[in-house]
C-alpha cells in the first residue's frame, strides 16, 4: 500500500474538498485499505501541501461520510466498507471511474428495481397537477428526440422523467433518489440509451398510468422497463 499523495494544485474547487476527494478515492478504489491508519497529519499536510486547517476540514467531510474515524492515541482510521455511505451524491462523484462500469450499472439496476415502482405508484396518487403537466411536458420531449435521436438531450429528459417521479411521491424519504439520479443515471443512461435503444413505449406506459392515476398499473410498467434485458448494459472488460 502507497501512503503517498501528490500536492494538490490550485483550481476554483475548495481544497479541502480537493483533498477529501483524493483521499476518498484511495480508500474507495482499495489503495488505503478498510481498518488501516492513514498517515499522520504533518505528514499528509506536506504531501497534499495544505494547511492543517484545511486538512482538518477534509477529515471532517471523509468523516460524515462514514469513510474515516479519528481516536485519540490511535489517529485516523479507514472505516469498514459497510458504514460507508454510498447514497451520497458527492461520493458517487468520488467514486466515477473507479469501479467497473458493468457492475456499477448492474448494481444502480438493482437499487432501481428495489425503489422505482413504489414510487411510480405513489407518483399516480400524489403527483399534483403542476407536476402531472411537467410530466407531460418531458414526455413529449422524449418522443421529439426519438424522432431525431439526440443522446446528450435524451440524457437530459431522460433524467428529468425519472427524476420527477420521485419528486412527485411527496414523500420526503424518497426525494434523496432524485438526488441521486443526478449522479448516477448520466453514466447508466450512456450505456442503455446506445444506438437509440430508449425503451420510448416502456417509458409511455409509466407516463400514461401516472397521468391516469392507475398506482397499480404504474407499479408493473416500471418493473419491466426495469428488467435486464430492456437495458444495453456495458460489456465485461
């Protein structure tokens, strides 16, 4: 294991974020392994070549996000991979490019399946109307884009219908998913929607149950839209 970090250059992102960002990386790509000690604070300050102020607070973020623990006599310690917390949207921009990209997208797949049709359900029954008609809205751009398909905007709409469902639960618990989508859905969104391949009739079922306020039918049209087989995930490397 390398305890060594490079210097952290100037750019318009805080530095202790810079920091926390490089250090999040090591642990979570399996560099700085869970239960060891990094380094000590003089020495990570001349490493990283930041005050120890802003070192402080790039151990205090690692730290909320369940990635370190500091104890007196004992210094800072890599937590175990369970309390990490992986929901975070800063941590699933930590973690870009780490991981394979098929069991990253296999993985969001699954937490989908696990949350998405409740919420497509709740979304028949709470989504108000000013909701109902920005549904409808991206919807309609869904179908303009298919016609001259553009992934960039497909991207884009793709994430703001998918997103607004969670919002229009009205359920407080599931609008950190929405937050999430930011992050995640862009890079599982890249590989499914290749070649065109958007799934435009799964996502009109979804749509028109919602409008409909059909909870059940709802339900079962987001989990097939969310079946393996209705998705190009990436190749094994």
């Amino acid at each position: 294991m390398n305890n060594n970090f490079s210097n952290i250059s100037m750019s318009s992102r805080s530095l202790h974020v810079q920091v926390a960002r490089s250090i999040a990386r090591r642990i979570l790509s399996g560099d700085l392994e869970q239960g060891s000690i990094v380094p000590n604070e003089m020495t990570l300050c001349e490493q990283f070549g930041v005050s120890r102020t802003a070192l402080r607070e790039a151990i205090k973020l690692l730290t909320s996000k369940g990635l370190l623990t500091s104890r007196p006599k004992i210094g800072t310690k890599v937590v175990n991979r369970a309390y990490w917390n992986f929901l975070d949207p800063q941590m699933i921009e930590w973690m870009d490019g780490l991981s394979d990209a098929k069991v990253f997208c296999s993985q969001f797949l699954g937490l989908r399946r696990a949350v998405e049709p409740e919420a497509c359900a709740l979304a028949a029954i709470h989504a108000t109307a000013e909701q109902r008609i920005e549904l409808s809205e991206i919807f309609q751009k869904m179908v303009q884009i298919t016609e001259n398909f553009d992934q960039e905007a497909w991207t884009e709409v793709d994430l703001s219908f998918h997103r607004l469902i969670f919002n229009s639960t009205n359920n407080d618990f599931y609008l950190p998913f929405g937050n999430i989508l930011t992050t995640m859905f862009k890079t599982f969104i890249l590989h499914s929607s290749m070649h065109g391949a958007v799934c435009l009739n799964e996502h009109r079922l979804i749509y028109e149950a919602i409008m409909a306020g059909n909870s059940a039918a709802a339900k079962a049209a987001s989990v097939d839209h969310l079946q393996s087989g209705k998705h190009r995930l990436p190749e094994t490397e």
